[in-house]
C-alpha cells in the first residue's frame, strides 16, 4: 500500500480533530436522572474496583483510576466536556456551572424545566455586599448549594460552580462591578470565604458543591477605549500584587478553603496568567496550598495562543498551561493538543497525571465515585424556591439596600399622608433587570411597581422609553402624574445595556437624557420626590444629592428576584435600611486624568494620577465607602475602663531588630517597621469593646465598620478596613460588640518591594465618630519593650 500523501495526512488530522472537537461539545452536560456519574452498584464490572470502594482513602482511589486510563483517555477528561470512559462506568460531566447569586443557566452545566423551572434568584453580589453581614453571605451559599444538589440529583445540573468573582472593583467603570463585593480588599475576601463555606458545607474533606474563585488575577477590565480582556497586559507593581488584589484570592484559599480558582484571560507582567507557573504552581498551590483545581476562563489556553500569540505552536500553549499548574481547560483545547505536546517531548505524561490527580479528587470529595450513595441525596424538586429559600431573597434585598439621602426627612412613606404614587423611570417595573447578569431563571419576580403597589394606588408612567433615555417624548406624561399624586417615586439608573460582561462604561453619569427628567418631575411633584437607583457600579447623582427637591435617594443595585419588595418596605418603613455603599461614588470628574488600562492604586500628584479606592484617593466624592443612612440614630462609645492599647509584637527570635527596620536606619528607640514573616503573629490580637446605643424610635441594624489610619509611612494606605461587624439593636436599647484584630494580618501595610511589614508605632482605629488607638511594639522574650540595636 503506497504513503499517504501529505495532503491526505493533513485532511486525516482535521476530520479526527473534527470528531473530537464534535464529540466534546455534544456529549451529555449531565449524569441522567437517577443514574450514577461512575461506579454504578448494579454495574458488576467496575463496582468492586478499588477506584469505587468509598472506605478506600481518596488519593489511593484516584492513583488506582489513573492507572487504567489510557493518554487518550486522560486528555478528554482535562477539558470542562470531559467525555467518558464507558469501559470503566465513568459518564462524560460538564464542569461548568455558575452559581453567582443563586443557581444560574449561563453554564451548559445546568438545565432549567420540567421539576426545575427555575431556582431562586438572590440579589446581585454588589448588593449583598452592601449588607456587610458576613453570616448572610454564608446562609445564601447554604441555600444556593442545596438548590444546586437538588438539581444534580434531578439530572439537571452539576457539581462543579465557577462563583464567586472576588476581583477587587478598582475602576468604577467596569462592567462587571455588579458581580464583585466591592472595592476593599478584605470586604471581598471575607465574602469570598463566608460564601464559599455556604456552598461547599462543613463535611469535613466531603464537598456539598465544588465553588471557584475567579479571576486570578489583577483582572478587572472587559472592554475600554479599544482595549478588551483578551490582550490586556496589566502591568502590576510587586505592591498592588501583595496588598490589593492577591488579597481576596489567599483569603478565598486559605480561609474559605475553596476547591478551584480561575485564571483569568489577561496577561501581568507579559505573562498569560493561565501559563504563569508563579502564579498557578508557586502562588496559589504552593505558597496557599489549595486543595483543589486550576480553571482557566473560558478558552484562555487558546486566547494567549490565538490572540496574545505568546506560544509559537498550539502544543507549546498547551505545555506551557500544564507545566504552569492548569488543571482543567474551559474549553476543548487541551483535549486537542495535550497528547501531541507529549508526543512532541514538550509535556510528560505525568504532568498530565498531576493535573487530573486535583480534578479528579474534587469529583471523589463531591461523591460522585460513591454510585447511589451520598448524604445529599435526599434534595429534590421542593428544596428548589421554596417558602424560606424566597423569604431570604427578600431579606438579603432588604438588607442591601442603601439610603444615600434623607433630606426632611422625607422617608420614610406614609400609607395614611402617601395614598397614591406616581411611579415613574424606565426601571420602575422590571423584571430581569433586578437579577443582574450569571442570573438564571427566577422561582418570579416582584417588580418596583408591584412592590410599591401593595401600599399605596399609583400612577406609572415610564418617563423614558429604556435606561438609554434618547428622547423626551414621554416626559410630559410623567410630569404630568408627579403632579397629581401625593408622592412620587422615580426608578432610574442602569442595566445590562450600559455594564455588562465585556461592555465596560464610559463614564459615571446617568445615561442619556435621565437627569433632566429627574430634575424636571422633582420640579413640578406635588409631594415629596424619590429617586431610587439601580445599578452594579456607582452614578455620579450629585445633582439629585445638591438638589432640595428630591427628598430620599436610595440605592438597590440589582435587588434581584424579589428587588420591588424589598424597597417598597423600605420606601415605607418597614424595614429600617442599614446597607453601606461597598464602593467610593465618584464624580465623573475623578474619571479626567485615569485610564483604566493604569493598574497602580496610589496616587501620583506629579502626573496628575488620582489614585484608586478610599484606601489610596482623597478628593472630592459623592458618596465615601461605607455610607449609608438610617431612620434612627446610633449612638456609639467605646466600652468603659478601655483604654489606648500598647502591644508588643514578639519576634521569631532569628531576627533583632536592627535587621528587620524598612529603610535600613534605627533610631535609638524605635523600629520602623517588622516583616510578618518575622513576628509570631499567632500570638498578637487586639480586643475591645463597643457600645452601640439606638437612640431613635425604630429598631435597626448598624454596620460597625473599623478603619486604622497606620502611622506615617509613604507607601501605605490612608486608611484601610480592619474590621465589621453588623448588629441588630432595638429602639431604645444597646448592644454591646466585641471587636478582635489580628495585628499582623489586619495592621500590616505592604511596602514598596511587595513586602507585608506592620508599621511600629501609633495605629489610629476609627470607628464612625470614635478613636481608639493601639501603640505597637517589638516585645523582648522578658516582656513588653522597645528592642534597641
């Protein structure tokens, strides 16, 4: 038989490429109901395979499977359509599934229909988040995993969420700020760890779902002025890495004990993240020890090969992604290309082991190696939008919702003086816009109008066509109504028009012709005006704050399922708001000198560079991280008999102080500042107690946010979070909250060189109105003192 031809070589490879590329995109998403993923009971030939034994330890389980898979086998299982193996019982599973805020359909992991129409849609993160209540965060993740298990064992969906997004919100202008908890650091982390626990339980190494941190890392722009995340090189400083967005990640790793984090599409420092073995091996499983996967963002291997051309050959690319630490591919191109990058010499079949070894376990702690067997197997159908589960929606809205202005008072409402409602704004009776984006099928909806319609009669009129606003033509009937009604209530702000995935805003006003109408219904209203805002990143509304007019704005984000209940209790007094702004509101003039291609956080006054976050910006602003306003007053105090703290930071006892001073000059009494690396930070916290006192006439909840302004350094923050705590006080009562500081880990400051350091010294600790201050130390093994060269 004569050579093929190289042509017929060449036509060979396509088709086969074809038929796995076919093959890996129409495989079944999902294990059928009522089936087993692998190791059926009633399948005589795999059930007794020490791969399927469950009292077997994992890792001994997980060696005995690898080693009957053939190469062939093993790089189909290293995509997220990983195929199956029918010769060992093992079905093909889609690992992407997303539970952002409640169990979405984005992924093709999950099918809504027939026992599951939908699932409960909780409000979009930025809202929760405006809650600060790190226990409501954990609940929503118990109910979001028990609606995912339920739908797992209907057949429908996954195991395996890619949620939540613990980016950092460093521009105002992203498009997608709506998902992320905010712009502090901690914030997010603490979210991150909170909302994690909610979803993967507390059986011990057994996993109730598999979540994922994404996107690692320094990712936070889709598409601005010309530049989209596919070829962004965001330049970050050693710095920025260490106190800013590594921050949330180590957090999410380390106290949330996650069991995947996404790399995400753009490269730092001239390296793809996917491919970045600093990042991915060194970082995340080495210096954090994740117990778990790598994922990268959807066809990031092919991105950094395709359109950042970093590889010169796709089997370099899928080399570089393995070696780096990627375990599973979103997308097919490491089923692809792996096994010809090992034919090449350029990966060794045991690099590929190493990456189904993570993968595979996480299957193994999820149970679905067990067959029929699980602790989770009694969730069905009723445990999906039931009662509870929508009367938690409803208070995480409730909670989140912030009251920028109170002018008056004018809020809040009353059903006696406030008997007919002129409702007016272009998302004054939405739906889907009040579950932001990742959102699923909602269990339904309560819209604003609805919501505001079970107080009071009301008018509605749209003002505007859609939150584009290009026209004026249906101002006149909305002006017309603000004169007829008692009150009015305008429901403006943005949707998934103006900030989404890939569309990043040009500025930070409301669009098109929104606040002339807000000033001209304000303007001719016959009672008090509203105006309630919904949005993911923060609106410029100085206009509506300056103008005597509006009486009350308030903020719901994307409330979601239950959004137009939410803030008609709130509008009317129901519940007392205590939501706080998880994010600066910016004027549009901060936007003048800040591309947001310009990844630094401090400011730079010789150039004009702003800076970034409350942590690093002083100028002007709408709204400060952390407002939020009440209809009662707290009264707060420090704790009687405690007095300014004095702590001594004991050392390793490798180190004196003269070695371990930021700037290498010690003055005869004290020490500038001690790497963390270098105190035995187990041992040093700070305890002190706050009175928080309602003085007012409504029960309320109060946020005590705790902000330390470090001793003078020129590197570290103006300010930073250390700590918050949400409390629930009556009217006319006290509560009293303890609040515990981790010094080196919530005192430190990160100098130039990316080194954690905690500043000797004076730490001011402010909390609303009142001053604490914590005087820290070098401590000799003998006792508190001042350790002199």
């Amino acid at each position: 038989m004569a050579a093929p031809t190289p042509a017929i070589i060449k036509l060979c490879r396509l088709l086969l490429l074809l038929v796995l590329v076919w093959g890996l995109f129409e495989q079944p998403k999902t294990c059928e109901a009522g089936k087993s993923f692998a190791c059926n009971p009633k399948d005589a030939a795999t059930k007794d395979l020490p791969f399927c034994r469950a009292t077997l330890p994992v890792q001994d389980r997980v060696r005995d499977l690898l080693g009957r898979l053939t190469l062939q086998e093993k790089v189909k299982l290293l995509v997220n359509t990983a195929l199956p193996v029918p010769r060992l019982g093992i079905k093909g599973y889609e690992w992407w599934s997303e539970a952002l805020h409640g169990v979405s359909n984005v992924g093709p992991g999950t099918k809504f229909g027939g026992d599951f129409p939908g699932a409960t849609s909780f409000p979009q993160v930025i809202t929760t988040a405006a809650s600060f209540n790190a226990s409501l965060w954990e609940a929503i993740g118990r109910v979001v995993s028990d609606e995912a298990r339920a739908m797992y064992n209907g057949g429908v969906a996954g195991l395996t969420y890619w949620s939540p997004n613990v980016n950092v919100l460093r521009d105002p202008r992203w498009g997608r700020a709506q998902e992320t908890p905010g712009e502090d650091p901690t914030v997010v982390g603490r979210y991150a760890a909170s909302y994690v626990r909610g979803l993967q339980g507390n059986d011990g190494n057994r996993l109730k779902v598999a979540a994922c941190c994404k996107h690692f890392t320094a990712y936070d722009l889709d598409n601005w002025n010309g530049v989209d995340r596919f070829h962004f090189n965001a330049r970050v400083s050693k710095q920025d890495m260490e106190d800013t967005f590594d921050v949330p990640f180590r957090m999410c790793v380390k106290e949330g004990k996650v069991a995947s984090v996404m790399c995400s599409y753009n490269q730092v420092n001239g390296v793809p993240t996917c491919a970045d073995p600093n990042l991915l091996k060194k970082t995340i499983r080495g210096a954090w020890r994740l117990d778990g996967y790598i994922v990268s963002d959807c066809d990031s291997v092919g991105v950094f090969y395709n359109r950042q051309h970093y590889t010169s050959t796709p089997e370099e690319a899928a080399a570089d992604a393995i070696k780096a630490g990627l375990d599973l591919d979103c997308g097919p191109f490491l089923a692809v290309h792996s096994e010809e990058a090992v034919n090449k010499g350029l990966l060794k079949e045991v690099d590929v082991n190493n990456a189904l070894v993570n993968t595979v376990t996480v299957q193994m702690r999820l149970g679905m190696f067990d067959g029929d067997r699980g602790s989770y197997a009694r969730l069905g159908p009723k445990d999906v939008c039931s009662p509870p589960h929508q009367d938690l929606a409803l208070e995480a809205a409730v909670q989140g919702i912030v009251l920028l202005k109170n002018h008056g008072p004018s809020l809040p409402l009353s059903t006696h003086r406030h008997r007919t409602l002129a409702v007016i704004g272009p998302n004054s009776d939405v739906t889907l816009t009040m579950i932001g984006n990742y959102a699923g099928v909602a269990c339904g909806y309560t819209s604003p109008l609805q919501g505001l319609g079970s107080f009071a009669s009301t008018i509605h009129r749209w003002g505007c066509a859609d939150v584009a606003c290009a026209n004026n033509t249906l101002f006149g009937a909305a002006i017309d109504a603000s004169r007829e009604a008692d009150a009015t209530v305008l429901v403006m702000g943005l949707d998934q028009s103006i900030e989404a995935e890939f569309r990043d805003r040009a500025g930070l006003l409301l669009p098109g012709g929104q606040q002339d109408l807000i000033s001209k219904v304000a303007a001719a209203s016959k009672g008090p005006t509203l105006l309630v805002l919904m949005s993911g990143g923060p609106v410029d509304v100085s206009f509506a704050n300056n103008d005597p007019r509006i009486g009350g704005i308030v903020w719901a984000g994307y409330p979601g399922q239950a959004g137009g209940a939410a803030i008609a209790r709130v509008l009317f007094g129901i519940t007392n708001p205590g939501g706080k702004l998880p994010m600066t509101w910016y004027q549009e003039e901060y936007l003048k000198n800040l591309a947001m291609t310009s990844m630094d956080m401090r400011s730079n006054p010789s150039k004009g560079y702003p800076g970034r976050t409350y942590r690093f910006y002083k100028g002007p602003v709408v709204y400060p991280f952390g407002h939020g306003l009440s209809y009662t007053k707290f009264i707060l105090s420090i704790a009687a008999g405690t007095a300014p703290t004095v702590v001594g930071i004991p050392l390793d006892g490798r180190h004196r102080a003269s070695q371990i001073n930021t700037t290498a000059t010690v003055d005869s009494d004290t020490v500038k500042a001690i790497r963390v690396t270098h105190a035995k930070c187990s041992r040093v916290s700070v305890s002190f107690d706050v009175d928080v006192r309602n003085v007012g006439n409504r029960d309320g909840s109060h946020t005590l946010l705790v902000l330390s302004t470090p001793p003078p350094q020129d590197w570290a923050p103006h300010k930073q979070l250390v700590a918050f705590e949400k409390v629930y006080v009556p009217a006319r009562a006290q509560r009293r909250v303890r609040i515990k500081i981790h010094v080196c880990k919530s005192l430190s400051v990160v100098d130039r060189f990316g080194i954690r350091r905690i500043p000797m010294g004076q730490h001011n600790l402010h909390i609303g109105d009142l001053m604490h201050s914590v005087s820290l130390k070098p401590a000799t093994s003998l006792g508190l003192g001042v350790i002199k060269s």
